[in-house]
C-alpha cells in the first residue's frame, strides 16, 4: 500500500505541476494577444500551437465567450484549470495520504 500511496501521491504532483504551467502558457498567450506579436515568432507560434486548440474546442461549445470582438475562451480554460487543480489533484493528495 505504501507503493500506492507514493505513486498516487507522485501522479497528484506533476498533475498539479502540468496544470500550473498550463495556467501560465494561457495567461502568456492571453497577454500577448494585447499586443501585436510577429506571428512568425518562434515564441508566438509555440504559444498558439499550444492553446489555439483548446480555445477552439471552448469557443466551439460555448459561443457565447466570443462576443463583440472579445475572446473569454482564455477565461474559461482558466476556470476549468484551476477546477481541476482544486478538486481532482487535491483529492487524488488527500487519497494518497490517507492510504496506510
């Protein structure tokens, strides 16, 4: 059990970890799009090839974040993320520590 609890806890930790960096790619990509970035940027590419996607799929289910020019799509990827950090990564911790 105790191998269980150490893997269980690990998984919670670089879930939680991914999660966090995630939040930060979308809170870059977010602030980049305030300004006019080179599309040719090695940097900006990265950034849109990592978060484009999930926008999509967000604007495609929810039509409504994208309103008079405004995107919120950035908005609710971060909501979801950190729903996710608080109940799913905390409960997998929370189980793994209480493993004997």
């Amino acid at each position: 059990m105790i191998v269980l609890a150490n893997t269980l806890s690990a998984v919670a930790m670089v879930l939680g970890t991914l999660l966090n960096l995630y939040f930060w790619i979308v809170v870059i990509a977010a602030v980049i799009t305030w300004v006019r970035p080179d599309p040719y940027n090695p940097i900006v590419r990265t950034l849109r090839l990592l978060t484009e996607p999930v926008f999509y799929r967000v604007r495609k289910w929810l039509p409504f974040t994208y309103s008079s020019g405004l995107d919120f799509s950035p908005v609710i990827v971060l909501l979801a993320i950190e729903l996710c950090n608080r109940i799913v990564v905390r409960s997998l911790a929370q189980y793994a520590a209480g493993l004997p």
